[in-house]
C-alpha cells in the first residue's frame, strides 16, 4: 500500500514539475509527444464520487505506433486505462494493461468500452472545465490529452 501512494505522490509532482518546466518555456518542443484527444469529455461528479471516465477519440496522426507507458491528472490520485466487458450477465471495469495506438489512427474511447478513469478526485469538477490528462509515451514524448466536463447526464460529447 505505501509502494501505491508513494507511486501516485511521485507521478503527481512529475505531472506538475513538467507542466510548470512546460509554461516557463524549459522543455524543447521535441520532448512532446505525437497523440492528442478529440471530442474528449466526461460527465460531471456526482455527489460523493471521486471518479470520473473520460471519454473521445485518441489520434495518432505519425508514422509509428505509440505507446503510453503512464497517465497522470493533477488533482488525482490515478489514472488508468480501463474496459468495459459484460460478466455473467452484469457490466462490470476491467484495468487494461497499456494504450497503444496504431500510426495514422484513431482509438475511440466510449462508455461501455475502453475508456480512462481518473480516480481519487481532490474535488468535484465544475461543468464546462477543459481538463487535462498527461500521457506520457515510450519515447518519452509528453502528450495532452484534453476533455471537457459536461452534465452528469451527458451521453455523448456536447460541441460548443
């Protein structure tokens, strides 16, 4: 147990030293990564949650598949790859292992499918937030991926 909150403290303050390196102007362009979210978005916290999924498409617009190797989000606890799979006759989250998207390509994230839990919530989001998870890449390559928080009764992503 101290290994996963010593692991989650150390992922959240390498999530913060690079977005505050990033906004300083300290990190070359090339240390970003080649994946980005479209359409991405969540449904709001409900009272007493402090989960979210998040959902859209992932894209890969390079010659070369890419692999995240580690997503983080400030002001949580974890974030971590997860399926949606029917179970003797129940849905029920299984943790996948990994997020490789394939060059020149898109992975959609939905509900009842993959998608991206962002667990241990600090607070409960604000509806119409843009958001932001860190996925950082085999390469090393960082990557944003964006998503905006939408009604908890959100089916699918609300363009402006």
């Amino acid at each position: 147990m101290r290994k996963t909150i010593r692991s989650c403290l150390d992922n959240r303050r390498r999530t913060h030293v690079v977005m505050l390196a990033w906004l300083m102007g300290l990190l070359p362009l090339q240390l970003f990564g080649d994946i980005r979210m479209e359409a991405g978005w969540t449904r709001g916290t409900a009272v007493g949650s402090d989960r979210i999924a998040v959902y859209g498409d992932v894209i890969n617009d390079t010659e070369q598949a890419v692999r995240i190797v580690d997503l983080t989000m400030t002001g949580s606890a974890r974030v971590m790859l997860h399926e949606s799979v029917l179970e003797n006759g129940r849905m029920r989250m299984r943790h996948v292992d990994g997020l490789v998207v394939a060059p020149q390509s898109r992975m959609r994230l939905e509900p009842m499918g993959l998608h991206l839990m962002v667990m241990g919530l600090e607070g409960p989001l604000e509806v119409g937030a843009l958001m932001r998870i860190v996925a950082t890449d085999a390469s090393g390559g960082i990557n944003e991926l964006r998503f905006r928080v939408q009604s908890l009764d959100s089916v699918s992503f609300e363009a402006d």
